[in-house]
C-alpha cells in the first residue's frame, strides 16, 4: 500500500473506509438482531470472509502507512465508538 501524507485525500479515503464499516456493522445488526453474539462465536469457530473486518483492517493499514504520527490521523477523524479500539490496535502494531 501507498504512504499518503495527512492531507484532505488521506483524511477523505479514511473517512469513507469509517462510513463503510459503520455501514456494514449497521447491516449485521439489522440482518442478526439478538443473534449477533452467537453469530460471532460460530464465526470465530469456524472462519470465513468478513467484510467488516477487511474495511477495519484496512482502516488500520492506512493510518499504520501514512506519513503522519497515527494519533495526529486518529485525532483528525470522526471515529465515535470505534476511536478506542483503533488507538488499542494501533498501539500493538507499535509495540
């Protein structure tokens, strides 16, 4: 993957990667209800493609290549709930 500068392309491409996985975990939610939980768990026994995760994952990736301190990155986007757990993951890619 490219190294982008924080500039308006590199805040744009993570903004729509943050609208796209806040659509697809809205999409399980509608799709699984109160079944998401056992869901999870059968995926985790039993792996296969998730798209959520692939957006997250490479969310992730693009704040690890840009040319920018990831906190400078994380701090200029509108993550909500998603801010700590992209600060923990972060933090052991750094570790």
């Amino acid at each position: 993957m490219e190294v982008l500068d924080m500039d308006a392309d590199l805040k744009a491409h993570c903004q729509q990667a943050i609208k796209t996985l806040h659509d697809c975990l809205e999409r399980e939610q509608r799709q699984y209800g109160d079944e998401q939980d056992r869901v999870a768990f059968m995926e985790h026994e039993a792996p296969a493609p998730d798209p959520c995760i692939e957006t997250y994952n490479e969310l992730l990736e693009t704040i690890l290549n840009a040319d920018v301190p990831n906190e400078d990155i994380v701090d200029a986007l509108e993550l909500g709930e998603l801010r700590a757990r992209l600060m923990r993951d972060l933090s052991r890619t750094q570790s």
